[in-house]
C-alpha cells in the first residue's frame, strides 16, 4: 500500500532552496571578507550574488501571489 500523504519536491522547491543557500553562503562569505579584510572585488562579488538571490527570491514570491 502507498503512502498518498508524503510531499513531493518540485522544481520550485529545489530552486527556491539553492537561492536561500546561495543568500546565507554569500553573506557569511561577504562578514567573513570584511573579518578578514580582504579586497573590494571580494565584498562586491559577495554582495553581487547576495543582491541577485534575494531579488530572484522576491520576484518568485510575487509571482507565486498571482
């Protein structure tokens, strides 16, 4: 017998994941830089990909609203 009740993952699950990690390693790697104050070029990147993630996060959540 199946188990109807289990949850599946869809790609929006996994993808909607991949950005919360993306967002939590770029920031951590971006507090880590300033720590250990490393070059510009590194707090940019960081800051780049932090920005893009959390953008990508809330253009999906809007989207998700309609």
């Amino acid at each position: 017998m199946q188990n109807t009740d289990s949850p599946t993952l869809t790609r929006g699950d996994v993808a909607r994941a991949l950005l919360w990690i993306l967002v939590v390693i770029s920031a951590v790697a971006n507090m880590a830089a300033s720590y250990g104050q490393a070059d510009t070029w590194v707090h940019l990147a960081c800051g780049a990909v932090t920005v893009l993630c959390g953008g990508a996060l809330v253009v999906r959540s809007l989207r998700g609203r309609r």
